[in-house]
C-alpha cells in the first residue's frame, strides 16, 4: 500500500469545505459536498492502512469507502468503534492494572455516519435529470448545507482524536505456505475449531485448526494425481492453480502433466412411460 498521509488528506479537506461553506453561494456549497466526501474516502482509506497485515490486496482496488468499511468490519467487528486507550502496571500478571492513565480516545468514522451523508451529497454533484427539472427539483440547497455542517461537526470529531487506527485483538500468525510472506489473522469470536484464511499478499488459501490455545495452519490444496503411468505420484495444487492447460512436473517421477477438461460419453437415462387411465 503506498505511504499516503490519508488523514492530512482528509484534514485539508474538510479545511477547504469550510472556507466554501462559509460563502453564500449554492456553486460553492455542492463543492463543499465534494471535498466532505472526499475527506470521508481519505478517513476510510486511512483506516484501511492500519489493517494493511490482514487485508488482501485486492481490497486495494475498491475505491467506494462502503465496501471497503464492510470489508473491515468483516475482519474486525470493532473496525467503525469508539475505543478509549489506556495504559497501567499490572500488580499481578494477567489481572488488571489498579491504576490506568488514559492516553486518548480514538473515534473511527462509523459506518452508520458514512451510510448516511455519502450517498446523500452524491445526487447534488450530478446534474439533475430532464424530469428533475421539469418538476421544478432541481434540488434543496438548503437540505445540502444542513448535511455539510451535520458532516462538518462529525469530522471535526473524528479527526481530533488524540489516538487514531488502534487495532488491538488476539492474532495468530503464519507465513504464507506459497510465497512466504507472514500471515496476521485477527481471532474473533465467530470463529469456529476450523476456519479459512487468504493469503493477503498472493491470496493461497489456508486452513486453521483451533487445538486449545494453539492454532495450527494448513495449506488448503488439493493433490492431483499423476498422469503418466505407472506412476503413482502426483502435486499439491493451490486451488487457484488448478485450470485448464495448467503444466506442471510430477513430485514423484518428474514428468510433465497438463490440466484438461475431457468429454466422455454417458448414457442417457430412459424416460419412463407416461401412464394411461
């Protein structure tokens, strides 16, 4: 992921929407709208980069702030939550410290917020439609600059927060079984004795096993045999490998193979007669 200040991006932002928001002129107020949905896209993608371990880089595609928030939240339920931070020695090893000094408060911009005010500018940056103007809607300036400072105040919060992108969990970690890179899944509690986990960086499949406080990973492939007779080996095949014209060299004997689709034929089932009364 590129080293990108998102949150300075969104800061400038929403700066630049307040010096609009401060002219009386509907022209300025949709380019107000503008900038509050970008600051709301930079605030999104700059909680994406706290979770560059754990996320594959496909998401990096995804430029709608929406899917990529759903996408985080399905890694972490707590992705869009408020979280204050606080630190303390602990007396006894493993109970909570007595005494905590509070660092700071950390105050994502949640998905509701998001939901709510992103789409909503969208129709104002468009042109209205033939039926829009016929009907005299050519849309409620004054609706827009209520949404503006709705937005205005929620992201003034959010970006005041002393801490920011906390990501505390309990993780467990592997290098990837096919390219080697290290692996962080967050543990939650939907997880069940066995689960599935994507490579982020080439996307190999893998399985986790829960064994008590341990987890053991597996890669998830599948073993096809060897074509050459008399040869009873075969390879181990991601299932993204395995496609129609794939080569690859036997484990066993170190012959070639290729993958292909074959058409055999089969006998069709016979229709029953139709009964007769």
């Amino acid at each position: 992921m590129p080293s990108i200040n998102f949150r300075h991006e969104g800061r400038e932002c929403v700066s630049r929407a307040k010096v609009l928001l401060a002219q009386s002129d509907d022209h300025a107020l949709r380019y107000a709208a503008l900038e509050l949905r970008m600051a709301m896209e930079a605030l999104i993608y700059d909680r994406m980069s706290a979770y560059k371990a754990e996320v594959p880089k496909s998401i990096y595609e995804t430029w709608q702030p929406k899917q990529v928030l759903k996408r985080l939240l399905e890694i972490d339920p707590h992705a869009d939550a408020v979280a204050t931070i606080s630190i303390g020695v602990e007396d006894t090893p493993g109970l909570p410290a007595k005494e905590m000094t509070v660092l700071g408060t950390d105050t994502p911009l949640s998905f509701k917020n998001l939901k709510s005010y992103y789409d909503a500018f969208g129709s104002y940056l468009h042109k209205p439609t033939i039926k829009q103007l016929e009907a005299g809607n050519s849309g409620d300036m004054a609706r827009l600059r209520q949404r503006c400072d709705e937005v205005v105040a929620i992201l003034d919060v959010v970006l005041a927060s002393a801490v920011h992108n906390s990501t505390m969990g309990n993780f467990s970690t592997c290098a990837c079984f096919r390219c080697g890179k290290d692996i962080k899944r967050r543990i939650t509690k939907a997880d069940g004795d066995t689960f599935p986990v994507t490579c982020p960086e080439c996307e190999a499949l893998h399985i986790v096993e829960r064994q008590g406080d341990q987890y053991l990973w597996k890669a998830d492939t599948k073993v096809v045999p060897c074509a050459n007779s008399p040869c009873d080996g075969g390879l181990h095949l991601w299932p993204d490998e395995i496609v129609s014209g794939q080569y690859f060299e036997c484990e066993k004997c170190k012959q070639g193979n290729v993958l292909a689709l074959s058409v055999r034929p089969v006998e069709l089932p016979k229709e029953e007669p139709a009964e007769t009364t």
